[in-house]
C-alpha cells in the first residue's frame, strides 16, 4: 500500500467520524465536530501534497 492509499483510507475513517460526530452533537458548529472537521482537512491536504510530488517526479 503506497502512502496515497493509507492517506485515502485515513480520510475515509476520518469522514466516516465527522458523520457520526455531527449526528451525535446535532449539527457542525459544535467544537468536537469542528475539530474532526479540520482533522479532515488536514489528511485532505496531506493527500493533495502526496499528489502533487508524485506528479513532478
């Protein structure tokens, strides 16, 4: 498994959490979903960094 795919399955866990926390706390402004949410976008950048180097070698 290449580090795209271990990202991408972080990302899935990640989201799939983000669902569940949203559901559990009753919308997205609560500060433990607002947090998940940018746990996510952390993973979603490191994924796009993975991809961009991969295309420039």
């Amino acid at each position: 498994m290449n580090d795209q795919e271990i990202i991408q399955k972080r990302i899935e866990g990640a989201r799939n959490k983000l669902y569940l926390m949203e559901r559990q706390h009753g919308g997205l402004s609560h500060p433990n979903v607002i947090r998940q949410s940018m746990r996510l976008d952390e993973l979603i950048n490191q994924y796009n960094k993975a991809v961009h180097s991969d295309n420039e070698n």
